[in-house]
C-alpha cells in the first residue's frame, strides 16, 4: 500500500574497492524549507523541476540552470501525492486533508477533504476544484490532448476527469470494492491505463466511452502503483509489494518480472516508473534507495544508489526534455537527478538468456565482465531471484570478485542450483556486479521443470511463481472483467 506500510530496514553497506574512475551520475540539492517532505515531481517543457512540499503545504521550483528554489503557498493543509503541468503552464496538484490534518506523505485515512489544485506561477494564484466524493484521497493526475485533467482516487475508488473549458467535475466507479487507483498514464491511441495498488490489477479506461477493461496480475505483482506504457503496446508497472518492475503484454496476457537487487533478503520496494525516449524503464526504489532503468532491448539493467541513505525515501520520478531523471527524497528534504547522458563504463553479458533447471541439481551459466576504461580495483558479483523467497536459489561466482583494472575482460563462471521445494514454472535470475555506487545486471529467464520431466520446446513467457505475500484469495492465473462504467455527477 504504497508508502505507508512500516517497513525494516537493514544496512545494506557492502564493501566494493571499484568506484574512483566513475562519473558521478547523482546530484541532490536540499530544499529550502525544512522538513518540507517532497513528494510529487513533473518537469516542464523548459526543464524547470516543480515539486510538492506535502508537510508545509507549498509548491516548489528548481531552475537547474542556476541551482535556484523558488516556493509558492499552497492555501490549506493535505497530502499532496500528484503534480503535472497542463499544455498552458499551469502546475496542477491533487491534495487531501483526512480529518484536518495532515501527516506528511502517508495520512491514509477516511472521511477527508479531496481536490484538485491549480497554480498560475507568473502570478502565484492558486485556485481549487472540489471533489465531491468523500475520502476520496485524490492521488496522481495527468493532462490529456484536450487538456482535461484526470485524476485517481485512491479510497475514493474512482477515477475523475475535470474538463477545463466546461468546468465540470466527473468520476467514474473503478470497482465495488477497495482497490486503490494509484498512478495513472495513457497509450498512444488515447486510452488511460491506472494501476489497483490494493489489488494487483490495472484498468484500461476508454474516455470516449467510459468501458473500462480489467486485468489481473494474480500472484504475480502484489501492488502496482508506477505505470507506463511502450511504444508496442506493453504495461509497465513497478511493483511496491516486491524486487521488480514488470512488463504484461496486453494481447498475449502474460508478464515478465525484471529484478532488482535484494537488500540481504529485504524487498527494494519499486514505486515510480516512466519510460524515456530510447525506451528504457526507469523506476525509484523506496527501500532500496536507488534509481534504476531497465533496457529492453539489451535485457539489461543498472541501478544507480542515491547518496543520501540508507533509506532517503525515494518514491516518485520524472522526465526532463533533455533526459535526465528528477526524483524526490521525502524523508531527506531533498530533490535529485540522474544525469542520463554519463555512461557506465561497465557490460555484463551471460552466455545463455534461457535455462531449464529441474530442483535439487546444478547448472552453469559463463558470465563475461569487461569495462571500456580504467575503473581500478575489484567489482563484487551477485544475484537476484524471482520470487519473495530469494532461497529457493543459490548461485556462487568463480571469480567473486573481479579485477576491474585496465580494459578489463573477464570470464565468471556462475554456478546455479535450485532448492528441491521450488514448484514449476517460469522464474527471472539476476546475474549483477556492483561497483561503488553502480550495479549492473544481465537478465536470464530460467523454467523450473520436475526432476522427471521431458525438457519443454515451449518458449519461456513469463514465470508463475506464487509469492508468500500475496493477497488472499487471488489466483496465479491472469483473468479480464469488462464492465461499462457510468459516471457519477
């Protein structure tokens, strides 16, 4: 349930020699206000960073030009989770107020105040919309090419739609129960995609019609909260209930999870996710203090750890037009970037992107390190595995610590084995090297098949793995509710 939940935290500090020849690729810039809490972040078509300050009831705005804040007074106190900039320049904000107070970037509770907030920064004018559904919790919100401006709510169980020209407020149903409508994005013919963080669901909503289509990710994605979607088509989401982003072809109905690192057996809790215009996957780790993305076409990911830590509670992330990636840092009163544009002088490549492994025997995979300048030092190997129960795998690395002096190019033997209680199905292995603030992986689709069994020429799609957190009562198997919404006045 997003950024709410009591979570422990353990020091995940590793000792890694390799990181003096790197380039810094983080910058974090503290806000001006103390204990402003950022929360939600946009950037504009100029490349201006305008944030919310959900514990003092302001809006923010960083020039990266000149390394300036400027602030504007937000009447009223309340959670501010959602900001993006309309085709007039306007910031448009969402904020709820349970009960009259407001506990920063977490007061999930009933009975509150939600709307819809507009700032016009050349005059420093803010101006409402009303909500009139109760509890609504407003959450995220988006322009679309009309210049609406539609919202989720998430205890409202709604997702709302205000027209600028008319001036009219609507909301539409989601479900019948509580499912927590959380980030929300639309594809390329128009239609709007939002996740159901309380339920492992996305919805396809059509907003020329009000039909809405419903997926179910099962036990595969226990809370979607970060979408987006490719230029094919494909859902991305970032799971805050696990280690992984996760790709879902609508068409085929099947899901890909992608991993993180694991923080000695703690989940990295994935919260924010956005795809750039070379089609890579960007996400925030809540836990795991880092931005990643995720490359498609190489099948490969990198992580990049935020400097402030352990945990400086990273949850959403945004585009700048020159590529950068903006993210805030709620609990260190700070903003960052990613400076896209600085490459990481290190490649990891496996020699096998698909396994059949059969429980309670070995397998080898060969793993080939190579650096395109002189980093120095060693690099530390290591491995992620597809469900919440990281021992259903071992795997250890020959040489575990390679020399990454000089152009190196180095030859790891990987050795794999399986826990015999691990059920059959289709499961993602991370293979990765860290190298000081910077991990690198390579992705490998691995089938689990019984002991007895005839290896399968089925191609692998994606794994099915029941993980012990899931919500009860949700099967392993991907179902679709179609339902005509009617909206609401």
């Amino acid at each position: 349930m997003l950024a709410v939940l009591p979570i422990a935290i353990r020091d995940s500090t590793r000792a890694v020699t390799a990181s003096g020849d790197l380039p810094r690729y983080i910058d974090e810039f503290t806000v001006p206000t103390p204990n402003a809490a950022p929360l939600a972040i946009t950037v504009d078509k100029h490349g201006d960073v305008w944030f919310t300050e959900s514990n003092v009831s302001k809006v923010g705005r960083f020039d990266p030009s000149t390394n300036s804040f400027s602030e504007y007074s937000v009447p009223g106190v309340g959670d501010v989770w959602g900001i993006t900039i309309d085709q007039n320049g306007y910031v448009w904000f969402t904020q709820y107020s349970g009960r009259g107070s407001v506990n920063p970037g977490g007061s999930i509770m009933a009975g509150g105040h939600g709307r819809l907030g507009r700032l016009d920064a050349a005059t420093g004018n803010v101006s409402f919309v009303d909500i009139s559904t109760v509890g609504s919790f407003p959450i995220r919100l988006i322009a679309d090419r009309e210049n609406r401006i539609w919202f989720t709510e998430l205890l409202g169980n709604r997702t709302g739609v205000y027209d600028q020209t008319t001036e009219k407020l609507t909301e539409y149903e989601v479900s019948k129960g509580l499912s927590g409508p959380a980030d929300l994005a639309f594809d390329q013919d128009g239609m709007l995609w939002f996740t159901e963080s309380f339920e492992g669901k996305v919805v396809r909503f059509n907003p020329q019609t009000g039909e809405s289509t419903e997926f179910s990710f099962g036990s595969q994605v226990f809370s979607p909260v970060g979408i987006s979607i490719d230029n094919q088509g494909h859902v991305w989401v970032a799971d805050h209930g696990g280690n992984w982003i996760a790709e879902f072809n609508p068409q085929t109905q099947t899901i890909i999870r992608y991993l993180t690192h694991m923080i000695q057996g703690d989940l990295t809790i994935p919260n924010g996710l956005l795809i750039d215009d070379e089609g890579r996957v960007w996400f925030s780790e809540h836990v795991g203090n880092a931005i990643g993305y995720f490359d498609p076409r190489s099948q490969s990911m990198i992580e990049f750890s935020i400097p402030t830590g352990p945990i400086s509670t990273v949850l959403w992330i945004a585009l700048a037009p020159n590529g950068d990636v903006w993210f805030t840092e709620w609990s260190s009163n700070k903003i960052g970037v990613v400076h896209a544009d600085r490459s990481v002088p290190i490649s990891l490549q496996s020699s096998q992107k698909q396994l059949q492994l059969e429980p309670g025997k070995e397998a080898s995979v060969s793993i080939d390190v190579k650096t395109s300048r002189d980093i120095g030092g060693n690099g530390v190997l290591e491995y992620s595995w597809g469900t919440y129960n990281p021992r259903e795998v071992s795997v250890s690395f020959s040489p575990h610590n390679p020399s990454l002096a000089g152009l190196a190019d180095v030859a790891v033997q990987a050795e794999l084995k399986v826990s015999e209680s691990t059920k059959s199905g289709n499961y993602t292995l991370g293979l990765g090297i860290e190298v000081g603030a910077v991990r690198v992986w390579t992705m490998v689709q691995a089938q689990v098949v019984p002991a007895t069994s005839t290896p399968s020429s089925q191609p692998l799609l994606a794994f099915v793995a029941i993980p012990i957190l899931a919500l009860a009562g949700l099967g392993g198997l991907l179902f679709v509710r179609r339902a005509r919404r009617k909206p609401s006045a």
